[in-house]
C-alpha cells in the first residue's frame, strides 16, 4: 500500500514515518479540541429520543414517521465511521475534522429551523454524515498525541463523551423539550461546534505519515458496497420490531440484501482492490480482532440499558423524564468518576484484568437490577446505577488500550474507524434485540398469567371476590364485577411487564459473562513501550 504499510497495514516500512511522533502543543489541549465535538456528536445519538413525539406534532406527522429522525442519523453516521481513516489521509487530517465538525455545525441550524419532517430528515443525514468521522478522529488523534504511558489517561478523557453522552441524552433532552422547544436541542450544537472548530484550527496538525501519505484514486465501489450493507442493516435493526422481523417482506429482502453486500464488501476490500477505503487487513491482529468484538459487546450492554431502565421507570413506576434522570444519573457520574482512575490504572495494572473486573461490575449490577420491584424507592436504583457506571469505565479504557496496544501509529486511523463502528452496531444491535425480547416475552407472560384467571383458581376468585366487594361502594352492585375484571386484567399486564423488564436485565447480566470469558482471548498490552508491529 502507499500509506507507508505493509500489505497487511500492520507493519511500517521503513522510512515511511518517525516510530513516535509528538504533536507540538499540550496533548491535554488536543485533547480537549477533539473531545468537545465528540461529545456533542454521541449525545445527539439519545438526545432526540424523548422528544419525537414534541417533534411528530409540531411538524404534522404521526410517531412512526417520527423515528426516522433517529434512524437516518444512525444510517449516515454508520456510513461514513469506517471510512473516516481513508478520508483523513486523502483530504488531510484536521482540514477533514474541521470539515466534519463545520458540517455538523451547520446541519444543526438547519434541524433546528427545519417546517417539515422531510427537511429535518435530510438535515439530520447531514448530521450523521458531519459526525460519523468524529468518534474515530478524536480517538486516533489522541492515541498519537499522547505517550505510550498515557495512553489510559487519554481514553479514559475519551470515554467520557461516548460512554456519558448517551446517558445524559435522554435526561437532558427530555429538560429541554419541557422547558423550551424541541428546536433548541439542535441550536446548543452551535456554539460548541463553532468553539471547537477555533480550537482545532489552533491546536490541531497532522503527523507527517498522514501529509506523506498517497491513498490514491477512491475506492467507489467499497464505499458503494459499504453503503449499502450498513443503510439496510441499520433500516432492518431500527424498523424489525415494528414490521415483525422476517413476518415482513420488505424487512426480510432487505436483510438478504445487507447479507449479500456485506459479504461482497468483504471479498473487494480484502482482494479486489489494490487502495482499499477501510483496510480489514488490520483485524489479522489478534488483540486489535478480540478488542473490536468486546467494544461491541459494550455497545450492546451500555445502549441496552440505557433503552429499557427509562422505558421501565416511566410507565411502570410514573416517573417523569427529570424524575427519571435523576434516577439513571448515577452511571454517569460514577463513570465520571472511574475513568481516570482506569486511566491511570492501565498503566500500573494488566489490562485484561481491568476488563474482566469491568465487565463483573456491570454484571453484578444488571443482576442487581433484575430483583426490581413497583415498591422499590428511587434510592434502590442508583446502587446497580453506580455500578453499572464504574464497570462501563473499567471495560472501555482497558479494551481501547488492548485493542490499540499493539498497532502501529500509521494505521490508527483506520482502526479507530472499525473500532467505533463496531461499539455503535452493537448498540443498535442491542437496542433492537432488547426491545423485541421486552414485547415478546411480555406477551409470553401474559399468556402463562392468563392461565390461572379462571373459576378454578382458588387464590384468583378469591382476589377477584375481594376487588367486586371493594368497588361495589363505589360503582354499585351492577357494575362492581366489570370494574373488579379490569382491575385484575390491568395488574396482570403490569405484573407481566415487570418480569419481562426482569428477565431483560437477567439477559445482559449473561451476556457480560460472555464478555468475561472473551476476555481471556487478548494477549497481554504493550502500554510502556512505542507501537509495536504485529
């Protein structure tokens, strides 16, 4: 290739960059250039979530067509995150994160100004497009910019825009929608957006490998093919529960189409062009390979939790979004908290066994989670909350450390594009797959609870007696035992929700197991020593 590797990406060839180089300002200035847009991007991931129905209204479409202004988002945002390496090396790193940032920018004006759901739609693809090369920027420029040995600290800063901006999403979205206009959620972007574009003109230049470097002509048809995998991908993951998964045509082709480009995608990049835009070569390193399926596992767990525990405390508890917030805060201050002890940490401490305590934590508290009840306090939620947000600080650095450890600096960009793209498919995974097993499994509770509300059910007619008795002082004799039906009907679906919400919780403790034992899989990091090749 002619980005000064090997064919495999992974090994520098002589002469092609210095084996460490060292930005000329504070890396803690570049840190703070790359991070602020960052964190402006992963928010506006959550951010709209609780206000679609303000935004449905206001605009004169119903909340189905609503969502789109999430799933478009997410479709260009995907698009473009893999690529992000290849487009920084063509057009120059900080002209292109400056072009990034200055389109997010402006495309947030425009949703904010938007009369229509069509023009809010295109203005949020402008969005994700702006901000999908965001994420795999600022974690490449950080990984350069800081020593070997600080590398934990500088991820640990990292972390806390896409681990903490999603929680915060939601809360502070809902505050503002109740307390201003949805329009304002957009309009907050500008000022950071304009400051952070000041910032990295100022502190921000490219390591001399990105300006030597020739990518040559653009690789269309992988792009083409990349496009297409993640566009249909993510419509099937946004839009399955909805339709009914495979019970629906459209879903179902459009699967089988995804499938189909992911495999051609694949089969170009690796052997059908010579200038490939995303060089999978790269996960031919083992701890790069095993880190890219555990941060994917992070998205999953972390976007999980982050849908179903605000969905179980506003309609079965009757929180509202700030009281709700405040409940779910905790993860995000104990995360706040955590990082830069893990950053410190993965310095002094074997990683693997960061991550392996990180994913315990997280797992101790969805298991924690999952004894929930409709008498518990506000306080019994924060404990699992704060464990849940120590783990997730724990699990992110370590795993950002690992999987990079042993890469050499020329092809972080491209790696951090793969990374971040495996983090934000496992959230969409997760969110998809854990909505379908909340709805479904409430049906198969309901079902089994269904069984034992008949007239051969002692405790039942017993329960049923007590509740005519009650609401004939209200509702009189007549209308006693419709009023008692309902009742009885309404605590069911609510008992059947609670378990379902239970069980959900019961799940993603398993699956950080899994995590667990994935774990065992990476070598140990190189964080004291310059890049290794592999």
């Amino acid at each position: 290739m002619s980005n000064g590797t090997n064919n495999e990406g992974l090994t520098p060839v002589p002469g092609a960059a210095p084996a460490q180089w060292k930005p000329s300002h504070n890396p803690w200035l570049v840190a703070l250039a790359v991070i602020l847009p960052t964190f402006m991007e992963v928010l506006d991931t959550t951010i709209v979530t609780v206000s679609l129905n303000h935004m449905a209204g206001s605009l004169s479409s119903t909340s189905e067509e609503a969502t789109w202004v999430v799933t478009s988002y997410l479709i260009s945002n995907a698009i473009v995150l893999p690529a992000s390496g290849w487009l920084a090396s063509f057009f120059g790193r900080k002209r292109f994160l400056m072009t990034c940032v200055g389109i997010f920018t402006a495309s947030s004006f425009l949703c904010g100004c938007s009369t229509s759901l069509s023009m809010l739609i295109v203005a949020r693809i402008l969005q994700g497009a702006g901000g999908g090369a965001l994420q795999p920027l600022s974690q490449a420029i950080l990984m350069e910019s800081f020593p070997p040995q600080k590398r934990g600290l500088a991820m640990a800063a990292f972390g806390l825009g896409v681990v903490i901006a999603p929680v915060l999403g939601p809360t502070l979205g809902g505050w503002i929608t109740e307390n201003y206009t949805w329009p304002w959620i957009f309009y907050m972007n500008i000022p950071a957006g304009m400051l952070a574009l000041y910032i990295i003109n100022r502190i921000i230049e490219d390591p001399p490998y990105i300006r030597a470097a020739k990518p040559g002509t653009i690789d269309g048809i992988g792009f083409g093919l990349m496009a297409l995998w993640l566009a249909t991908l993510q419509i099937v993951l946004d839009k399955g529960q909805q339709e009914d998964w495979f019970a629906s045509g459209w879903i179902s082709g459009l699967f089988m189409l995804s499938c189909v480009a992911m495999v051609a995608f694949v089969s170009w990049e690796l052997w059908g062009t010579p200038h490939p835009i995303v060089n999978l070569r790269v996960l031919k390193n083992r701890n790069f390979a095993v880190g890219t399926v555990l941060i994917g596992a992070v998205g999953v767990i972390l976007y999980s939790t982050v849908t179903i525990q605000p969905l179980f405390l506003q309609a079965l508890m009757g929180y509202s979004a700030f009281d709700t917030g405040l409940s779910v805060s905790p993860r995000g201050l104990a995360s706040l908290m955590a990082m830069p002890l893990s950053g410190m940490l993965v310095a002094r401490v074997d990683t693997r066994r960061l991550v392996l305590f990180g994913f315990f934590l997280f797992g101790l508290g969805s298991f924690e989670l999952q004894r929930l009840n409709l008498e518990m306090s506000m306080a019994s939620v924060v404990l699992p909350n704060m464990l849940q947000g120590f783990g997730m600080a724990f699990m992110f650095v370590p795993i950002t450390v690992t999987a990079m450890s042993h890469l050499s600096q020329n092809v972080m960009g491209n790696a951090s594009g793969i990374f971040n793209l495996s983090r934000n498919l496992g959230g969409s995974i997760g969110i998809s797959l854990i909505t379908t097993f909340l709805v479904r499994n409430t049906q198969v509770q309901q079902a089994q609870m269904v069984a034992h509300m008949t007239p051969y059910d002692t405790g039942y007619v017993m329960r049923l007696g007590q509740a005519t008795r009650m609401f004939e002082s209200y509702f009189g004799h007549a209308n006693a035992p419709q009023k008692a039906l309902g009742a009885m009907y309404g605590t069911m679906v609510q008992q059947s929700a609670l378990v379902a919400f239970s069980n959900c919780f019961h799940v993603l403790g398993i699956v950080t197991l899994g995590g667990m034992a994935l774990t065992l899989l990476l070598r140990k990091a190189k964080p004291h020593g310059p890049m290794a090749a592999h």
